[in-house]
C-alpha cells in the first residue's frame, strides 16, 4: 500500500526519524500519494571535466544536450525506515521533452543521503533544469515482515565512481551537427583546389 499524502506528512514530522530531513523538506511539495523531489546544487554532464555546483547567485540553471548523458541529485536527503520502500521517476514536463531516468528506479529500505538519478536526454533539444524545481517524483510502499540487513549511509555528494563511469567527451547530436558543417565547409574550400591541381597534373602528363 503507497503513502497517503496525509502519512507522508505525518512521517516526515517526526523529528531525527523523519523521512525526508527536517532541513530539506518543503510542505507543498506534497501531493495526493507523492513527493516532488527537488533538484540538488551538484551534477554531472558527460562531456564535463568536474562535476558542476549549482548556486542561486551565479548558476541557478543546468543544460542538458540531446543524446547527452548526466547525474542528477535531489536537494532532499532521505531517511528510508526498515518498513518502506520507494519508487522514483521524473516529473511528466521533463519526460515529455525527452528527458528519461536511465538509472534504478526504487529507493530501498534504510537508504540514507540525497538520491542520485543518471539521465539521457532523447529529445531534439536542450533541456534546461533550475536549481531548486521540482523535477523528480517519488513514491512510498509499505514492507510487510522482515528485511534482512541495512544500507550503508549514502552520503550528499556525488560518488566519484559514478563521475568515472561517465567521464570522456560528449558525443552528442549538436556536436555531430557541428563537425559535419565544418566538414562541409572544408570540403567546399578545398575542393575546388584540389580538382585545379588534379586537372594541371593530368595537362602535365599529357604534354610529356
């Protein structure tokens, strides 16, 4: 059975346990059975050389390319008790642009820290994200019996063997566009040089 919005507010209004920080939650994200999750300050776009620390000063916005891949991280830590597991999407405006969650889709029982979602842009343009948007959703079941063990805290920083896993250069779709109008162009200019030397080689010849 999933979470009310009534035992959403009623779990993370309870203090150290609470299931989402007292520091980190906000009331009126709370919807019927749900919870807009918020996106976080640090992310990574494959095509970066470090990861990128949005702030409300200077860098409230993230651009993501299309074909291009990136991590995410929610602005709310979680605090999954033993009895609960959660389900995570992203928001329905971000997915009709082409925006899609290509990491794991459940949070499981004891997980602490922020939540990290690995992205791919599908779509034909850039899709741009604002620090602080509601741009994730998530869902809360309950756990009938027993679980076996617990989850090591997760942390609030974006694992390095995650930034690894996606380093390199970006091949996306504005790039490729890019490298073909630059070859283009190149063959344009140069072609006609190239024909004039192959034409005055083959007058050589044939006056030899």
């Amino acid at each position: 059975m999933f979470l009310s919005s009534e035992k959403i507010l009623e779990r993370c209004a309870m203090g150290e346990e609470s299931l989402i920080t007292t520091d980190t939650f906000v009331p009126r994200n709370v919807q019927q059975a749900s919870y807009d999750l918020r996106l976080g300050a640090e992310s990574f776009a494959v095509g970066q050389d470090v990861p990128t620390h949005l702030n409300s000063d200077k860098q409230r916005y993230l651009s993501i390319a299309p074909g291009q891949f990136a991590l995410l991280t929610t602005a709310e830590e979680i605090r999954m008790p033993d009895d609960l597991l959660a389900f995570i999407t992203l928001r329905n405006s971000f997915k009709m642009q082409g925006l899609i969650n290509v990491s794991g889709f459940h949070v499981d029982p004891t997980h602490r820290g922020k939540l990290v979602f690995a992205v791919n842009n599908i779509g034909p343009s850039d899709i741009r994200l604002r620090l602080g948007e509601p741009t994730f959703t998530i869902f809360f079941a309950e756990i009938r019996g027993v679980i076996n063990g617990h989850r090591a805290p997760f942390g609030n920083d974006l694992p390095l063997q995650y930034v690894q896993l996606l380093g390199g250069s970006s091949l996306t779709l504005a790039k490729l566009q890019k490298e073909f109008e630059d070859l283009r162009t190149k063959v344009v200019l140069y072609a006609p040089l190239g024909i004039a030397l192959l034409l005055a080689l083959l007058i050589s010849l044939l006056k030899k």
